[in-house]
C-alpha cells in the first residue's frame, strides 16, 4: 500500500516544523509538530481561537515555496463563522484549512496556547499562560439501547479520543451538574479540566470563559485581580482596606489580639475572609461576570495574614522559634472558607519562607526573579513589616524587619493613608524653607496654574507615606532635620515655618486649612522605621559577603510609590546610582497572577523556595548594631553647611509634574 504524501509545514513564531499527510488540518498538524495554536472547540470551528495566517512567497531559508493552494479553500464552517463573528481576509481557522502542499503559517499573539501575555493594571511586564484548569468542548455519544455507558463514561471517551486526555476522572460532586448538562446541550458539552486529571465543572454547549482570582492580603490593604485563563486577560482590578486594621495596625498587635481575646482568633478570621468575599464581589461586578466562572483563585500574604485567612493559630509566629503551621504550598476548596463562587474553585496559596516571610515574600521573589540574575537584588516589600529578599543566581536570603505602621502615615501627627487630599511629593527651598507641594487627586503642584481651584475641591487632609519620606528628607537637606533626627530650633530664625512645639520644635508643612506639621515624634517614629529596614538589608548583606547591592526594587502599595533619590538621603535603603533603584509595583500580587495563570509558575517558585537562606533578626546581634548605625539621617550632614551654597550646588530644578505623578 502507496505511503500518504507527506508535506513540510512551518510555524511562525515558534519556528515549530516537521511533515505532517497531505489532508491534516493545521490544527491537527500543529499538535503533531508541538506548536502553540489554541482550541477550545475540539477542531469544529465555533471557538475561533485557532486563526492562523499561511504566508505566500519563496523562503529560500526553509526551502520552500508557498502559494494559495497550498491549503484548502475556504469551506462553509469558516464562512459561517466569518458572517457571525468576523475574521480578517487573510486569516483562516486551523481546524478547517488542510494542507495540501509545503506551507508556512503564522500564528497570532491571540491564538498562542502558551503565548506571553501583557497585564493589564498590574505593572509587570509579561506573563505565561498555562492554568492548571481548561475549557474543553467535546461531542458525546449518544446512548443506544444496545451499548448504553454512564454519561460520566461517555465524557471520558470523548474527552480521550478528541483530546488525547487520558486518565481523567469525574468526581462524584459533578456527576448531577453533568447529566444536566449533557441533556440541556444534546450531548454538546464543554468540561473544565483541573491538572488534566479531573473534571471540575461541565457546562451545556459551548463555553469559552473560565476565570480565576489572584489575591494579595496585607496587612492594611487587599488587592485583587480577576483574570480569564483561556486567554490571560486581566479583567478587573480591586482593593479594599483589611478590616483587621482596626483591632490592631501592626501584625503582632494582631497576634497579642488573639492572645488575649478568647474569640480574637475567630474575628480576626472572619474579618478577613469576608474582606476577600467581598473584593471577589467587586471584581465580578467590575467585570460583569459570575461567580460560577470562577474555578481557580490564589492567595498570598505574609504568615499572620496567610494563618489567620486559613483558620490556623497565629500565637506561634509571635514568640521564639517562630514556627509556620505549614511552610509548604497549600490549595483547599474556596468553600472551606466560606468564599462563595463555583463549587468546585480552588484556593492555592504559595509556599511562605520564614516566620514572618511569607508568601507574599515567595510572590515578590517569583515576579522579580533574583534568582536568574547575575547582578546582586536587593527586594523590598515594604508596609507595617518589610520583607527583604538579598541575592542573586548564586544564593538568595530572605529577612523581615519590624518597620511598623509609621511609614504608611499611622502613629504620625497629620499622617493618613493615600487617599485624595493626602500630600504625597514635597520640595523644599533651601533658602527659604518654603515648600511646594503634590496632593493625591489635584493634578498641578502648588505653586502651578490650577492648583487653587481643583484643591478647594478636594482640600488637603494630611499626609500620606512617600509624603512623609519626602518631606523628611528635604528638611534634612535644607539643615532643618540634623543628622541624629532632631528638629534644629535655629532654623526657626531662618523661616516661621519652624515653631516652637513644646521643648522641641514642628515645621508647618501646610497652613491653609488643615494644619499638616511634622513634629519632633514624627521624625522619631519615622527614624525607627527606616533604621529597622536598612538595618535588615545590612545584616542580608553581611550574610552574603558583599558590601554593596547592584539594582533595588521598592515593592508594595507603598514601596512602590517611594522616590529611591529621597529614600537614599533619608537612610531608608543602601545608596546605589539612583537610575538602579526603581519600583516594583504590588510584586506579590503579581506573583500571585503568575500562578494563577500559570501551573508551570508554581512548580517554579516551590522549586526556588527550598534555595532561600532564612534571617531571622530577632536572633541577629548584628541586627542590632546596624540598627543603632541606622539611626542618623545620611542626608543632613550636608545641612550643617551654608544652605545658600547648597542650594547652588544642587541646582534645584523644579521638576515637572509628569515626572512626578504616582505612578
């Protein structure tokens, strides 16, 4: 018997190739050669995700010549769903075009089945798409009195022979959801898959959509996204403030909460489960979809938040040793913990590092990915408590360091959260002492056409985190803040900006209003904090043997917003170039993302975890040696000069307010 004619084909841009029998689909041909072209409708040409377009022409480099027989000609299925859904005059579906000659197609950023994907809201740069769970739509075969399987069989089968998916089971909780729906769809069924093991949900028809939900608890804020894993979208973006903040602002007043309250454990729980409820809520509002479309969801956090969300006792986190209830990855059923979406979703909650270097530590370090670099990273996710990552392709250690709420805007006299009205960029003439400001809501500065009329609208409230850290440092520049953190009352002769406050002394930052000041307390309070996170960097840095970083990434909801020039003056972080100290964004929320998306994500980051070094500095002496060193502000040992030589030496250029917008 004659052999089939078999005929070169090409994918771009893969470069996948191999010869595939004159007849095979592109589809088909496709998953003979392993390249990336999508389907959910099992090839019979209703999803549409496996457009493709043949390329016409000479290609001396593949040695071949393509013209427009080489596949065949449009058939009905792609003009019907031309009419119905659209497709360009070049494209076709892969799953009714057969090659008839050599051929080389090229294959759509839309139609990549593990194509990298561009996130929406979340400021990182690129994702993979490879969730554990996927959509497929298979025909089932109608019982006859003669050869009559169980619906749950027949699935099987047709999943088996139009998929190539062997070895899957149906579960006993969706065996009625099936039957259902193998009758409402005539035997036209769309199952999702979980791990290509288990059939989670089944659906009548054809579905295209199945969503997931990435979550980063903190301990002041809950930030969300929901995203659609067949194709990588993110659809909405959300976050809400934890409402734990109110029977405690730091993570171990949480945890003496529960320590002295017989129900504290409860409520502390309840408080942020419900949060995590609602925040699925808005997103799905946002996004106008249901709650049965959701079938993954992943969780990070730091250990208390990462414990308390799953019911586990906390009161070991906040005594020596320390110890996690679970240091490995989890994943139970969201009804475990009363998030109400599909019966079958799933929580999976990364790994956590260390007692008090979470999963939103391994989130960061998955996003930034220290591990594959040569250059040394410094990471840190600063909020109540910062989480440090130290390290490169060679070691990686991680650390917390008890920064406390201060650097958020709590525990300071005019201090708030970022909000409209906050202040969150200051500069300060050095002359003069007198300021400028940038206020949360309010486009100009303001001293800049505009500033009046849109503040009167909004009014300035107080003063937010990168505010703070701004404003400190510019007054420890202009020689108002002395190197050991004191307010210098001779500056009160250089500006009536400084009064006396009691036996210290204040600078009234805004007057207006509202009175925003910054007291001698505040600068003690922010003096802590900053000197508790560069004295963790330092003792990283001790462990790994190197005296100097090459790249840091400010991470967090207000990391993230931190100028690195003002942070380097104050002592906050090490001194590097500043083009080498930049934002990360929320990076545990987009390690997070990553897994949500991707299977291949989370095996990663259980992989890299068991290389992490843990610190814990509560044991460190040299913790606190570099703490005391880190007390002084590096930035005013140039105020003790002449500020008006100063001035000229910085040439205080006002920046522009693009260049000075949150980001």
């Amino acid at each position: 018997m004659a052999q089939p004619v078999e005929l070169r084909i090409i994918f771009t841009p893969s470069g996948r190739r191999g010869r595939v029998p004159r007849g095979t689909t592109v589809l088909e041909a496709a998953r003979m050669v392993g390249a990336d072209l999508a389907s959910l409708c099992g090839g019979r040409g209703i999803c549409g995700r496996c457009q493709m377009t043949p390329v016409f022409g000479e290609f001396a480099k593949h040695g071949i010549s393509v013209g427009p027989e080489a596949l065949t000609e449009w058939s009905e299925t792609e003009s019907s769903y031309r009419k119905r859904r659209g497709l360009a005059a070049d494209r076709r579906l892969g799953c009714m075009a057969k090659v008839l000659e050599d051929v080389l197609v090229d294959v759509p950023p839309e139609s990549q089945t593990h194509r990298q994907v561009v996130r929406k809201e979340v400021d990182v740069g690129k994702l993979r798409l490879d969730p554990v769970t996927t959509l497929h739509y298979v025909v089932v075969e109608a019982p006859t009195l003669e050869h009559a399987p169980g619906d749950a069989q027949r699935l099987l089968a047709a999943l088996a022979e139009q998929w190539a998916l062997s070895g899957v089971a149906v579960g006993a909780e969706v065996l009625g959801m099936l039957q259902d729906a193998v009758r409402a769809g005539e035997g036209r069924v769309t199952a999702a898959v979980r791990d290509r093991q288990k059939v989670v949900s089944v659906w009548p028809g054809f579905r295209e959509q199945v969503l997931g939900v990435a979550v980063d608890v903190g301990s002041t804020t809950i930030a969300g996204h929901l995203a659609d894993l067949t194709t990588g979208e993110v659809l909405a973006s959300q976050g809400l403030m934890n409402p734990q903040v109110r029977l405690g602002e730091d993570l171990m007043s949480r945890v003496s909460y529960v320590a002295l309250n017989e129900d504290g454990a409860e409520r502390l729980t309840s408080l942020v489960r419900s949060a995590v409820s609602e925040l699925c809520s808005d997103l799905l509002e946002q996004a106008g979809a249901d709650r049965e479309s959701v079938l993954e969801m992943v969780v990070v956090g730091n250990p208390i938040m990462h414990h308390l969300f799953l019911g586990l006792d906390v009161r070991p986190l906040g005594e020596a040793p320390f110890t996690l209830a679970t240091d490995g990855p989890v994943e139970i059923p969201a009804s475990r913990v009363g998030i109400d979406l599909n019966g079958a979703t799933r929580i999976y909650l990364l790994p956590c590092i260390a007692g008090h270097v979470g999963a939103d530590a391994a989130g960061m370090i998955l996003s930034e990915r220290p591990y594959g670099a040569d250059e040394i990273m410094l990471l840190c996710d600063i909020g109540t408590n910062a989480e440090i990552v130290l390290g490169n392709t060679d070691r990686l250690l991680a650390a917390s360091s008890p920064t406390g709420p201060a650097l958020e805007g709590a525990q300071i006299s005019s201090g708030q959260r970022a909000a409209p009205g906050a202040i969150e960029r200051v500069r300060i003439d050095p002359q003069t002492l007198e300021p400028r400001i940038k206020v949360i809501g309010v486009g100009p500065w303001s001293d800049e056409p505009g500033f009046s009329e849109q503040e009167a609208e909004i009014g300035v409230t107080g003063i937010c985190g990168s505010g703070i850290i701004e404003v400190l440092s510019e007054l420890a520049a202009a020689g108002v803040i002395l190197a050991d953190g004191r307010i210098d009352g001779a500056s009160s002769e250089r500006s009536p900006r400084v009064v006396r406050d009691g036996r210290t002394y204040s600078y009234i930052l805004w007057d207006k209003g509202a009175v925003v000041r910054i007291t001698q307390n505040d600068v003690r309070a922010v003096q802590l904090a900053k000197a508790a996170l560069l004295a963790g960097a330092r003792l990283l840095m001790d462990h790994l043997g190197s005296d100097q970083v090459d790249r840091i990434r400010l991470a967090g909801a207000f990391g993230s917003h931190l100028s690195a020039s003002h942070s380097m003056e104050l002592g906050l972080i090490p001194r590097i170039e500043t083009h080498r100290a930049t934002s990360a964004g929320n990076a545990a929320g987009t390690g997070a993302l990553m897994c949500l998306l991707s299977g291949e994500s989370r095996r990663e980051i259980e992989l890299v975890i068991n290389r992490v070094e843990k610190i814990e500095t509560a044991i460190e002496s040299r913790f606190q040696e570099h703490f005391v060193a880190s007390m002084s502000f590096p930035g005013a040992s140039k105020g003790r000069s002449d500020p008006r030589r100063r001035s000229s030496r910085r040439n205080r250029r006002r920046p522009s307010s693009r260049t000075e917008e949150r980001p």
